[in-house]
C-alpha cells in the first residue's frame, strides 16, 4: 500500500477548499486562523475580525459608538490562550482580547516608549504554560502580567543579554527552555537552572548555542520532535537561510540550496515554521509553502496558481493552524485555504505516457486490470494508457502499437479467459490482441454497421458480447469464430454486465435495462421508465447495473433503483434517502457488503442491506470533474479506480471507515426571534429561554464544527413535533409554537446510526396570552357563576312578576266580577220590586243587568285573552283590536281604522301590557266614539325608542262635557299612571287626539 501511494506523490494533487469574498470573508488578506476551545474557527483579517462555525460568520469590526468593539479592523496576528482567549494585535501594536464567550474586547495596555512601540513589528506567541508575550521586532519581548493586567518587560520570565535585540522566541517541550533569535544570535535561558546561555557565554555549554555561534540575524528558533533545531539568518547584507542541526548526530544541513532549487530559483521569504502533530514540518512566506515529511530528507513544495477549481492559489502564507480533525488551515493573502494530507485517502492520477510530463486529460471511457497486473485506461481522444501497479505508466504490446497508428477514439477494453485483449473503437473498428503470438488485428465488418463499439463482455461460455452505439447486441460465438446480431434496441447500449447466473445484462441510453438469455439471445425481462408501477425505473436510460446479491440488482437510472429479480420489484433511492444527487453513473460493489455510487455531486457509499450511507466531496479528494459512465474497476487488491472527464480517481474501499466514527457534540451558533438575532452568550446563561406568545417565531442556526467529517444533524422541539427531523440547513425554523414548555434537542448521527453522546438542548417557555392564564381562567369561573346567579335571579324576579301579575289580574278580574255581581244582584232585587208596581220601569232595570252581564263577560274574555301565550305578539293585539273595531262600526255605523308598524308586529310584550293597552284602547274608542260620538277614527299602534305608543286621532266628534265621559278619562289616566306611563288629551272643535305612552314595549 506504501508503495502505490508514493508512486501517486508525483502526481498528487490535494484539495483546498477556498474561502474568500465570495464566500463570506470580509476580506480576502487573511493574517491569522485560531480555533477555540469549542470548535469555532477565528478569522483575523486586514478588514475585521470573523468567526466561523462551517457554514455561516459572524463579523466583528470596529464600531465608534460600541467601547466593546475591536479598536480598528487592521488585524495583524491572533493567538488563543489555555484560558480560550483571543488574543488580537492591531496597527501600531494594539493589543487585547476577545473572549469567545461574551465577545466584548477588552484593551491591553502596553508599557513601553510610544515611538518604537508603533513603529515596530510586533509579534504575539503563546509559551506552554500559557503565558502570552508580545514580541517587538528588534525592540523588546514584553509579557502579559496577569495580575498587573498590562504588558511589560519586567513581567518577562527570562532576560536578555545586553544590547541583544529579539525577534522571535520559542520553548521547546522538551526541558522548558527558551530560544530568543535576536539580531545579535540566539539565546537560550534555561528556566529550571535559571540560566542564560548565548555566544561566548554558554553556561550550559549547549551545543546549539556552540554551533549557531556564527549566527546573526537569526529568527525562527525550533525544535522538532526528531531532535532537529531549526534557525533562520537574514543578515543585512545576504539572503534568507534556513539550517537545521541535528541534536543527536550533531550534522547540520542548509536547506536553501535545495528549496531554491524546487522554487526553480524564485525570490521567497521564510517567515513561519511548526510542526504539525504527524511530525510534518511546515515553513511558509512569501512565495513559500513547503512540508518535510518526517524522517524525510527534502522538502515538498505546494505550489501556487495551478489549475483547477479546488487548487491553491496565493503570494504570500501568513499563518498555518492545524485544527482538532488534523485539517490544516492557511491564512494567505488569496483568502483561507483548508485541506487535510492525512484524511485524503481519495487520490487522483491523471494520464501520462512513460518517460513523459505531460498531462492527458480526455474523458475516460474504460478501466481494465489484465491478469499480469498492468492497469489500462481506455479515453476518448487519446486513446490506450497503461499503468503498474502503483500507477506508474508503462509501455506494453498493446499500448506500444496503439500509440503508432495514433489510435485515438478508445471506448472499451476486454481480456478474455485465454487472455486475448480486445478493444473497441470509433466507427465499428475492433482491436484484438493474441497474447500468445503477440499479433494484433483490426477488424470493422458489416455486423457493427460502421458504429462505435461501446461495450464488451464475455459470457460463462467463453463467447463474448459486443454493444455498439446504435443500439446492436452482437453475440461473438468463440467456437465458430463468427460474429451474430442478437438484438437491435434502438438505443446505444453504455454498459454490459453479467451477473452470478451468467445472464447479460444490456444498459441502454434511452430504453431502460435488458435481460438477455446467454444460449439465445432472448429477453427475459425489460426495466424502463414504461414499466408497470412497482417496476418502474425513474429515468429513460440506464447508466449502470451490479448485482448486490442472489435476488438484488443496483441499478443507476437517474436515481439509485435496487431490484429484486425475485418479485420483480423495484424500489428508489433519491436524495431524500441521502444520496448526495439523482443523477448515477457508475455503481461498483467492493465485495464487502457496499457500493459505491458516483454522482454530480461526489461519491456516495451505501450498505444495501442496512439503508447506512456516507457522502465524499473534495474535502477528502474527490475532484469536482464529472464522473465518465461505464468507466470503473476493482483492481485485484481491493482497490477501486473511476474514471472522469478529466482523469482517475483511486482509492482502497477498507481505508474508509468514517461512518463508524463518533458524532460530536452539536453546538447551537445563532438563536433568531422575530427575525432579530440575539446574543448567544447572555441566552447560555439562561436557565429557560422565555418567549411571548404574540412574538415566538424562532430560527435556530446550530453545527457541529467539524470541518472535515460531515455528519446528518437531527432535531426535535418536544411537545411539537412527534418525530427526529433531518436537518438539510444545519437550522430549524418555527413560525408559531402554541403556549407551553417545550425543550429542543439537536444531535448529530452517523450513517450506522450512532450518535452524539451528549445530546443539546434549549429549555423554552412560551407564555399564554392572558387569556389563558389560570387567572383569567379563574375569573372566567366567577363570572360564568355569577351570570348563572343573575339569570337564576331573573329567573325567579321573572317567575315572581309573572306571578304577581297574574295575581293582579286575578284580583282585578275578582274586584271586576265582584262588583258587577254586586250590581246585578241590586239591579234585580229592584227590577223584582219594580215588576208588581211599575213594569215599565222594571224593563230599564233589566237592561242595566243585562248590560253589567255584557260588560262582565267581554271582562273576562279580554283577561282570558291577554294571558293566552298564543296571543303575545303585538300582531295579534292588532287583530283583536280590528275585531272589536268592525263590530262598533257595524253597531254605530262610523268609521275606525287601525295602523300598526310593521316593525313592531313581531314585538312580544309581556301580558300585563297587553291586558292594558286593550282596555286603553277600548277606553279610547268608547270615549270618542259612544260618548264623543267620533265619526271616523284612526287607531296607530307604534314603538318610540323602546316604549309602545297609541295614538287615537278621531274627527267630528263633541267636546266630552258629559259626566259619563270625565268617568272614561279618570278610568284611562288612572290605568295608565298605574302602569307609569303617561297620556295626553287634546280636544279643538270638533277634532281628538289621545296619546297613550307605555313605559317598555316588553
């Protein structure tokens, strides 16, 4: 395996992911990188500060009006210490912290002389026990006094020797000592034995300090852990050089020959150095980016301005930081670049020819392992490449001859069972390689129809299966040597295959995937887009087919489709289920229970039987160029090669095991109410967050930052949702959340399932409305309870009136009968007397008693009538007000006319009032009518306000001077104060009014 990656390393090409403008930076001169204790990533630019979480920033600039903002946004370095602080230095040596947590800067002051204060180049560093220097080019080395709160040289836990001037400073790990480059040489103060050692004054008698004596001008001071102490001298008057001077062996070796040379001699400067923790060592600058592997003798240089989307691009590296997933981030003045040497177990190899470099980047069309190992690449345009083992080019027999007769147009590439090679071409020309007689044929017979031969495989007989371009299956029969059309499908045939049982499989452009017999040529089954529902494929064509297991097929048509030959039926896979695209072109089965799938969108690995899957992208060297269909292999070690548009990709499937990987912790970055951002760090310290209930819409904004391994993040806001959700965004949004207590919970998962071990969460209270208060509720109860008691008591006042009335009207009624009795009895015991004596006068008496009879009965029928519920309407009050008018007019020969409102009719006053305003109209008529003796009369019921009126307009009437007449109006205005209304006469020649007001209509 060591072998075949380091014959990749001439050819290596990492990916960089690129952030810049375009993708958020504020600026694209990035000074430094840092990570926090969290895992957010620190961006300290020429143009602010930002804060990167792998998917958004947040900016930090400086801010007039806020004393908590940075004092100018022209960062020069960052540094974070073992407390999680951010240290930040600015123009003129500006210097303080941010603190990750509330951040809000907080100034530094520096104690030193103001002039060489500004004027230096300053430089900050973090020793291990935490201390923070900062270091004054050529000035000073000032330290962080953290009980003083300020930096000075009396803070600092070394000294210098006199009129030495530093540079920079370094401890190393090993006995805690401190390296000072100065202009003057290097110094080493031993803390343990407090002593100081430089030239001509080694009191440790160090051989560093021994060896480095000629030295001046030195900065860059480091030791590696192989025991290396690296220097770098600029003097005044010469060039950059960088040694190192190895402690155990005592050798040292100048490096600038040789970078000078890999830089093909062009201008750089050296002005960082560190080892990463694989033991790499990195030395970066202007113009300058170079690794030493370890136990390596030379450097590697990567180089700037080569093409291609996901290559490195800069001038000048400022800063290099490795984070806690081993990806290392570039700060450049091209923006910040992030790859990961260690996790790119993706590699790609581009075409080249033995001896050669130059690159061949056609489209590849076919990959072959031949039984001697010699790996072939068949393209479209440059025809036959050949590769050992470890993707060396070679020349071989076949590839030797392709080259001469300029063999370009190459799409497919055989070796059958007696090892022969055949490979098919453009325009239904065959090439065949005898192995055993070295001679090599070209055939272009009729059968192929002068078209492209895209696909070759052989069957379990030894025959061999040929599809061309215009949709031909040609079947080779070995033993007759002859070449027979088996079937025409209209459509170019991309992809041969043949699975366990020893059926062909025939994959079609634009007519889904056929099922062919091998002994006849017969169709034992078609899958297309036309197929019934259950068999149905998504997309017209079909780019790939493998055989999972006995029963299961992997079909790539748009979607991943899995068959099963058994049932005939046919199930999706889209990106819905995780697929990173629905567009498929290759499918190769590693023989360890996955496949893998290419995409649009990179590489996609599923574990059929389990629903497990896991996306690739650039990040661990997937390029971005398209994947070519039918164009991969499983090399007979286990490694799969795909072919692209452009080149191949290799990699060993065992290798890759990300998705048992542990899932982090998931950290919520923003929190949004009302589309307003809040500050995470107050709503940390909250116990519950707390929202209204008119304003409780919400966007939660959470990562895992994680850089390099990408995880599925669920979510769930309980007492809402009944399920996990899937988060696509790395967000949550909720419109409206009713009242309650609801607790959200993120966590990350890996495609096995696993999660993360401490699931987050946010405890969140909305409150209900007043209305749903327990006090509103409360007094909702006492006023249900009182208006109960209130209608109760009406209930009952009503009950009581109703009876009352009724008790009026029966004493009333009593009183009435009573007296007329009264009268009849007198009336007839004086008629009786009056009989013997005087008989004429008897008849008059007889006549008062049937008038009394009369007048008792009619009573008694109006009573009855008022206190009839079927008469409660004021529509039936009119009726019987017209009945006792027409039998007047008929009886005295006038003219009476009743009006109502038709508002009024449906009106229902309660009996009393109805008891009375008939016997006030009755009243009304007998006064102006019998006594009055009215000629026409105009009755109008109407409703004034809320009150019931009667208006009696009558004409050609007397002035009511009789004494039965005051009687009538007595009886009237005492019935009608009597019910506290009011009523009115107006008499004028000839001409009545009366108006009768009721105190309510009900």
């Amino acid at each position: 395996m060591i072998l075949w990656i380091s014959g990749l390393q001439a050819q290596q090409r990492w990916f960089f992911s690129h952030l810049g403008r375009q993708e958020g930076l504020v600026s694209n001169k990035v000074m430094a990188v840092q990570q926090d204790a969290k895992g957010y990533i620190w961006i300290a630019t020429t143009e602010g500060l930002q804060r990167f979480d792998g998917q958004r920033f947040v900016v930090f600039r400086h801010k007039a009006s806020d004393p908590g903002s940075i004092p100018n946004d022209k960062i020069l370095h960052a540094q974070l210490d073992k407390k999680n602080r951010l240290w930040l230095l600015f123009d003129y040596n500006e210097v303080g912290y941010i603190t990750p947590d509330d951040r809000r800067f907080h100034r530094v002051p520096v104690r030193f002389k103001e002039q060489p204060l500004k004027s230096a180049e300053g430089h900050l560093y973090m020793d291990i026990s935490g201390n923070i220097f900062l270091i004054l080019y050529n000035e000073a080395v000032l330290c962080y006094d953290q009980q003083v709160g300020d930096f000075s040289a009396m803070a600092n836990p070394f000294p210098l020797p006199s009129n030495w001037h530093p540079t920079r400073i370094f401890q190393d790990s090993v006995t805690h000592s401190y390296w000072i480059g100065s202009d003057s040489g290097l110094v080493k103060y031993n803390p343990a034995r407090k002593m100081l050692s430089w030239r001509g004054h080694n009191e440790e008698r160090d051989p560093v300090i021994d060896h480095y004596a000629r030295l001046t001008h030195v900065y860059l001071p480091y030791l590696d852990q192989s025991g290396r102490f690296w220097l770098a001298s600029w003097p005044p008057h010469g060039n950059t050089t960088l040694f190192s001077y190895d402690t155990h062996s005592g050798k040292e070796k100048e490096w600038e020959p040789s970078l000078f040379k890999l830089l093909r001699y062009k201008y750089h400067e050296i002005q960082y150095l560190n080892e990463l923790s694989d033991g790499t060592l990195w030395i970066a600058g202007v113009d300058l980016l170079a690794m030493l592997k370890k136990n390596s003798d030379n450097f590697e240089i990567l180089q700037s301005q080569l093409s291609g989307e996901f290559s490195l691009h800069y001038d000048h590296i400022h800063h290099l930081m490795e984070d806690r997933e081993h990806n290392i981030w570039l700060a450049s003045d091209k923006g910040l670049y992030r790859f990961n040497p260690a996790a790119q177990v993706f590699h790609t190899v581009t075409n080249r020819r033995p001896g050669k470099d130059t690159v061949f980047t056609p489209d590849v069309t076919d990959i072959l392992q031949a039984r001697d190992g010699t790996i072939f690449v068949s393209t479209w345009g440059n025809g036959l490449f050949a590769y050992d083992s470890n993707f060396n080019a070679v020349e071989t027999p076949v590839t030797r001859p392709s080259i001469q007769q300029t063999e370009m147009l190459t799409w497919c590439i055989h070796q059958r069972g007696n090892g022969d090679l055949w490979r098919g071409n453009q325009d239904g020309l065959l090439w065949i390689l005898h192995t055993a007689t070295g001679r090599q044929e070209a055939l272009r017979l009729p059968v192929f129809r002068s078209s492209t031969i895209r696909q070759i495989t052989e069957d379990n007989q030894a025959n061999l299966w040929l599809g061309t371009q215009k949709g031909d299956l040609i079947k080779w029969e070995a033993a007759s040597n002859n070449f027979t059309p088996v079937q025409y499908f209209g459509s170019a045939i991309i992809r041969l295959y043949k699975d366990r049982q020893g059926y062909i499989w025939a994959c079609t452009v634009k007519d889904g995937v056929y099922k062919i017999h091998p002994s006849n040529g017969s169709t034992l089954a078609h899958y297309s887009s036309q197929s019934p529902a259950g068999q149905r494929l998504t997309d017209i064509g079909v780019t790939d087919i493998v055989q999972y297991s006995d029963s299961l097929f992997v079909i790539a048509s748009g979607p991943l489709h899995i068959l099963n030959a058994y049932t005939q039926q046919v199930n999706v896979i889209r990106t819905i289920n995780g697929i990173p695209a629905n567009t498929v072109t290759n499918i190769i089965n590693d023989g360890r229970g996955t496949c893998w799938v290419t995409t649009e969108n990179g590489l996609y690995k599923i574990n059929i039987s389990t629903g497990a899957g896991s996306n690739f992208n650039e990040s661990v060297g997937i390029g971005a160029g398209s994947f070519s269909s039918a164009a991969s292999c499983q090399l007979k070690d286990g490694r799969i090669v795909i072919g692209t548009s452009h080149d191949l990709t290799v990699f060993q499937p065992r290798e890759i095991t990300t998705e048992t990987q542990q899932p982090p912790a998931v950290e919520i970055t923003n929190f949004s109410l009302m589309n307003k951002w809040l500050p995470m760090d107050s709503l940390s310290r909250l116990d519950h967050i707390a929202l209204p209930y008119d304003g409780n819409a919400i966007h939660i904004v959470f990562s895992t930052l994680t850089y390099q391994s990408n995880f599925n993040i669920f979510y769930k806001l309980e007492n809402l949702d009944k399920d996990w959700i899937a988060s696509e965004s790395s967000e949550a949004m909720y419109n409206y959340i009713p009242p309650g207590e609801y607790v959200f919970k993120v966590e990350a998962r890996n495609p096995v399932g696993g999660r993360s071990i401490t699931t987050t969460s946010i405890k969140i209270t909305v409150a209900p409305p007043f209305w749903q208060t327990w006090w509103f509720y409360s007094f909702l109860l006492l006023a249900v309870m009182a208006l109960l008691y209130w209608f109760d008591w009406q209930r009952m006042y009503q009950k009581e009136a109703l009876q009352k009335m009724r008790s009026n009207i029966s004493d009333n009624l009593h009183e009435d009968v009573n007296t007329a009795l009264q009268h009849i009895n007198v009336l007839s015991e004086i008629a009786r007397i009056k009989a013997r004596k005087e008989p004429e006068q008897s008849i008059t008496y007889i006549n008062e008693i049937h008038h009394k009879s009369r007048s008792m009965i009619i009573a008694m029928e109006d009573m009855l009538w008022s206190i009839n519920p079927a008469n409660d309407k004021i529509e039936r009050v009119a009726i019987r007000m017209k009945e006792f008018a027409a039998a007047l007019s008929r009886k005295l020969g006038v003219y009476i006319e009743i009006r109502a409102d038709e508002k009024i009719l449906s009106r229902k006053p309660d009996m009393k009032i109805r008891h009375e305003l008939i016997q006030l109209y009755k009243l009304s008529l007998r006064l102006v009518v019998e006594e009055m003796n009215a000629a026409e009369t105009i009755i109008w019921i109407d409703q004034e306000g809320a009150k019931l009126s009667l208006h009696v307009y009558a004409s050609g009437s007397k002035h009511p001077l009789q004494h039965s007449s005051l009687k009538v109006r007595e009886e009237m205005r005492a019935r009608t104060e009597a019910m506290k209304g009011t009523i009115d006469f107006q008499f004028d020649e000839g001409k009545t009014v009366i108006m009768i007001i009721f105190p309510s209509i009900s």
